[in-house]
C-alpha cells in the first residue's frame, strides 16, 4: 500500500519547541511506516528580533506553498507557533490556502482536528504550591499572546485558580507578553506598577527567562525575592540558576499524537486531543535547591559534533574560492562538503530562473525546477576520526556517490520534487526542506535526510550553501565581465580589481575571508621591507557559538561573529605594527602582526580582553561574547611558511579554551 505522504510545518529548528516536536512525529512516522516532509517556515506574522534585524525572515513562509494534494495526503500545522501573534480571520485565510487534510498542534479552530496541552492541572499545582508552601500573596502574571488557543487557557485557568484560593481580580495584575524572551519591557512595567509583588507567573519559559533578566537587573534575587513559574520545562529551564519552577509540557508528545490523528482526518474524521501536563519543582519558587543538571552531555562528543559542522562551513567557502575557475562543479563541491556530516541523502535543487521575491508581494510556485545534484547514502556510514587535537567526525564520501545531473535531464515538475526517478520511493521518506536565498533573490531549495541530531544545525548550513551560491554567481559574472570588457584592458582590471576585493571579503563580518587573509600576510610577511622583522601569527575562534545560537537564535550568532572580528581587528590595529584580521570559516579567525614592540604577545592579550570586556560592557546583550587564541612568534622572510605558523598558533589556541567561561549568560 502506498505510504500516507505527512507534511509537518514548524517554525525553526532553533526554537527547541519545535525541534522536540518533531523529534515526537519522526518517532510515530518511524512506528506507523508514513513519510515525513519538515517545512521550517519561520512565522507567519512580523515577528523579529529588536536585536538583529532580519528584514528577509519572510523568505521562509513559501515553504508554506511547497505541497500541494499531488505530493502530500496531510499537512500537521504547528499554528500555535508559527501563527501565535496571527488573528482569528487571519489563521483560517491562510488554513484555506492548504489544499489538503490539516491537523493542528497548540491551536483549536472548528472543522479541524487538534493536538494540545491540557493546561489546567499543572498551572494549578504551580499556584496552589505557590499560596500554599510558600505563603505567596501578591502575584503578576505574563501571558502569552491573546490571539494563542494556548495562552488564552492558560490565563483563564490561572484567573480560576486565583478565584477558587480566595483572591479577587484586584489583588493580582497581569500584562501581555509575546511567548518570547523579548518582553521585558511588559514585566518591567509590571514589577514598576505593582512593587510588591512576591510572585510571577509566566505563561511559558521563555517570558520566565526574561522575567529573570528582569529581576536581577533590580538587584533582586529570584527564588529569596520573587517566586517565578513557567511552563513548559524548556531544555534551559533546567540549566539556568535557580533552576526554573514550571510546568512540563513534552513538545514531542504533541508531535507523537499528531502523527497519530493523520489518517482519521483524511478520512473526515476530526477529533481533537490533550496532552497531560505536570508540575516540576526546581529553585525560582523558593524551595530549597540542590538541583543538578538533569541532561548531562559528553563533552568530547559536543565538541566532536561542532568541529565537524564548522568544518564542513569552513569547506564550502574553501572549495568554492579555490576553485572559482571551475565555478559550473559548485553543486557537486557543494554536495562533497556537505556530505561529510551524518547525512543519509540530500537533494539539491535550482529555480530555472532566479526567483525575487519582495515582502509583502505573492509568491507563485514555480511549474518546474532543476535538479542539480543529489547525494544518497549507499550503506551505512561510519565516522572517521581526526584528531587536531580535539577529535573531529568526519564521515567518508566516495566522489561516485554524488551525481550531478545532465542538463537535458534536470528538470523536474514541481509536485514531484519529493518523489521522482532520482529517489528511492519505495523507501521510507524522512526528509526536511530549507530554501536557498540571499537577501530577496532566491536560487532553489535542498530535500534532506539528515539525522535528528543535527537538525539544529541545517539553518546554518542552509545560510552557507545560500552564500557560496551568490558567491559563485559573483564569480560568474564577473568571468562575463572579463570577456566582455577583454578589448579594453583598462576597464577590465578595474572591474576585475572590484570583484577581485568583493571575493576577498567575508561577508557577515566585512572583515578578509579566507583567500583575502592569506593574500594578505603572505604578501606582507615575504615583503623585502620586513625581513628580519619579528612577527606573530593568531588564530582563534569564538567561545560557544552553538550555545548563542542555540538559545538566542542565528541572528545573535551572526552578532557575535561580528563583534569577534572587530575585536581581534581593534586589538591589531592598536598596536605600533603592521597587521590584519580575516575570518577564515565558520567560528575560526586569523590574525598577524608585524612589530619589533618587546612584549608584544602579553601587549596584544591586554588589548584583546580589554576590548572584549568593553564591548560586552557597552552591549545590551544578555550573554557574553569571547573568544580563545594561540599565537606564534615567527621573524619574517621569503622562507617562511605561512600555513605552518598558523598552524602552531592553532595547536596553542586549545590550552587556552580551558580558561573560558563556564557559562554565556551575563
């Protein structure tokens, strides 16, 4: 029998909602024998960050328009999520845009069946523990938004609770939030409008990790001098100090059971479920701690996992600036990088014609698209491991396994880019779509089959593979400058010269990449004017960037890259020298400097922390940002090998990552 085709819309992988969720549907689509399609959309509404703008989030929502009745018999929505701050109206005007059976998670709309919490039993246990134990008189209360099936019960049950225990609706005040850490200014007017408040509860975790941020900035302890209760248990909950009293509510459970609802509703059958939630008590309510971490990790392993994703970043910039003259192989060098990750397939393909898409304009699925090149794993992998020193999983590739396609035979309809001669249909489907775009001018998407693990990592190596596509259309055009501007030598060296620095630059950070790097202090180091000159060589990379990422968001990652360069580059050039800074690859940076200053390695480590610890300063950040680097001595000459420097500045960089902080969060 054919396979019930499942799609399954979520925000972000980064959202650790969202990705418990899914981990719940592949556990029930492995046990029912469906396929599974992940669309990692965004948000429907305007939601961004008041940090880090991100002006083309919007790109993600046409994943939303990817299925259609010819290739999906199901679409779970995650509405809760990524429809939250949407109106009633506006919810079922973009339900009516799916032209299949919809199951919904953490929302209820009629004609719909639905997963979702049952809210009420665990916010009870938290305030009568709360009025009870701690003899808690004074409480505030941040809920979500009012448009959120969530929030709206949460709220009620909360106001029923407070009623049932004696308290009228003027002994308590509550104020809106968004479900994101970014309402501290709601909990601030809150605490100002009501001083005496002793109690606050907060309709999920990540409000409670605000109200933290909140709490402390007033010089108050929480746990001695404000009780705070969340829900949800998030996996920081946990972690942060106090540890956070809330309510635990399994994302994956929502998934599992969704999963589980799909045949009913294409047979018309709507039925709506709750999931049972519990109360945990943890150090933020005032009981006495002696927590522990409840989710321990192999460090070696953590880190064995986030050197080979930084690798495989660092690879496809690499390979691409290397190689620009074979600039028609990018999607195979492409697939070849990528590969090395736990991958079990991967499909990549181009929009026949670049598609710009505006905001606020319709975007119009495409009849059909190129199929460019693919990638299926022919047994089961086992991992390679190089040790540098810390150990790095590597996972071998056999150049034949990667297959580009011949351009007579690309092209693909667009209902069939997930069944198609070129996939293994008769095979269970487990498989996640990101887009590939820079900016409003998108280049196509990849179909991956990737292991749960590393979900939380394809954003940032979809943003990757995005850059060295505009990257190599750069390239592109200029080698069709060059041709066409051949007669004139003039004009040529001049446009050459442009985009000769263009592929010189590191975009996010606008510092040299790669290539500019080593131009630079190759030609610097070798010059007739330096030598006998004494040098250093740097190389560091940033301290905990997946953790920034992790519970900030890319957009705070890419901040923090930013910063790191411009450190490392103020540090350089505040010193009596000659030198420069290029970001070689995902975390990683370089540096050198020419100067016979004595003392010059402890000068340029003064200059680095006092940077660093003034800009953190001077940040409205609630993390810290910082970074490890080993340094070389070398005199300058023609002789000198510049990889070999970097590399013993490389190996002393490791001794001082064990001095680094042992927590972001400031």
């Amino acid at each position: 029998m054919k396979r019930l085709n499942i799609a399954l819309f979520v925000s972000e992988f980064e959202d650790s909602f969202a990705d418990t969720l899914c981990q719940g549907a592949v556990k029930a689509i492995k046990e029912l024998d469906y396929n599974l399609f992940i669309f990692p959309g965004k948000f429907l509404d305007d939601r961004m960050s008041p940090v880090y703008e991100d002006n083309y989030a919007y790109q993600h929502n046409c994943l939303f328009q990817f299925i259609s009745e010819k290739n999906i018999d199901v679409a779970i929505i995650n509405l809760g999520n990524i429809g939250s701050q949407l109106s009633a109206e506006e919810k079922k005007k973009f339900l009516e845009m799916i032209s299949v059976p919809v199951v919904l998670v953490s929302d209820t709309i009629e004609g719909y069946s639905s997963v979702n919490f049952e809210n009420s039993s665990g916010i009870a246990q938290g305030i009568e523990h709360l009025i009870k134990k701690h003899h808690k008189k004074h409480f505030g209360y941040v809920s979500g938004p009012s448009s959120n099936i969530d929030a709206v019960e949460r709220q009620q049950e909360f106001e029923q609770v407070m009623k049932n225990n004696g308290f009228l609706p003027n002994q308590y005040k509550i104020a809106e939030g968004d479900f994101s850490c970014n309402c501290t200014d709601a909990i601030e007017t809150l605490l100002e409008e009501y001083p005496e408040i002793d109690a606050l509860i907060c309709a999920n975790d990540m409000m409670s990790y605000a109200a933290y941020q909140v709490v402390q900035a007033k010089g108050m302890m929480v746990g001695r001098d404000i009780a705070i209760v969340g829900f949800d248990d998030a996996p920081y909950s946990s972690q942060i100090k106090p540890g956070l009293t809330t309510v635990k509510a399994d994302p994956s459970l929502l998934g599992y059971k969704a999963v589980g609802l799909c045949k009913d509703a294409l047979n018309g059958n709507i039925q709506n479920q709750m999931v049972d939630t519990t109360f945990v008590v943890r150090g933020s309510c005032g009981c006495e701690s002696h927590e522990r971490l409840e989710k321990t990790y192999d460090n070696i392993d953590l880190q064995a996992e986030r050197d080979s994703i930084t690798n495989t970043l660092v690879s496809i910039s690499r390979n691409l600036l290397n190689y620009e003259e074979e600039n028609h192989k990018i999607y195979y060098m492409i697939l070849n990088s990528l590969c090395k990750v736990n991958i079990q397939s991967v499909y990549l393909y181009t929009f026949i014609e670049e598609i710009e898409h505006k905001k606020g304009t319709v975007w119009t699925k495409p009849e059909k698209v190129h199929l460019q090149a693919y990638y299926r794993e022919p047994y089961t992998r086992v991992p390679e491991i190089v040790y540098q020193p810390m150990p790095v999983h590597y996972y071998p590739v056999n150049s034949e396994d990667i297959v580009e396609i011949d351009a007579d035979q690309q092209e693909i309809p667009f209902d069939q880019i997930f069944n198609n001669a070129y996939m293994e249909n008769d095979k269970q489907q487990i498989q996640v779509v990101t887009l590939l775009y820079a900016g409003e001018i998108q280049y196509g998407f990849l179909v991956w089959d990737i292991k749960e693990e590393f979900l939380g990592y394809i954003g940032q190596l979809s943003y990757q593979i995005s850059n060295a596509l505009k990257t190599n259309k750069l390239l592109q055009h200029k080698n069709k400058m060059a041709a066409a501007l051949e007669e004139s030598l003039q004009q040529v060296q001049e446009k050459n010269s442009i985009l000769e620095e263009i592929s010189k630059i590191d975009e996010l950070t606008q510092i040299y990449n790669r290539r500019g790097f080593m131009d630079s202090m190759k030609r610097n180091v070798i010059l007739k004017g330096n030598a006998g000159k004494r040098a250093i060589a740097i190389y560091a990379d940033m301290n905990d960037l997946k953790l920034v990422n992790d519970q900030f968001g890319h957009e705070e990652g890419d901040y923090a890259l930013k910063l790191i360069g411009q450190i490392l580059r103020e540090a350089i050039h505040d010193m009596n020298g000659n030198g420069e800074v290029g970001r070689i690859g995902g975390d990683e940076f370089c540096a050198y400097i020419i100067t016979d200053l004595p003392n010059s390695e402890a000068m340029l480590r003064r200059n680095i922390d006092e940077i660093t610890e003034r800009m953190n300063r001077e940040n409205d950040k609630p993390y810290f940002i910082s970074m490890s680097a080993g340094m070389k001595h070398f005199t300058c000459s023609a002789e000198v090998n510049i990889s070999y420097e970097l590399e013993q500045a490389d190996a002393q960089l490791y001794k001082y990552k064990k001095n680094k902080r042992k927590s972001i969060l400031k």
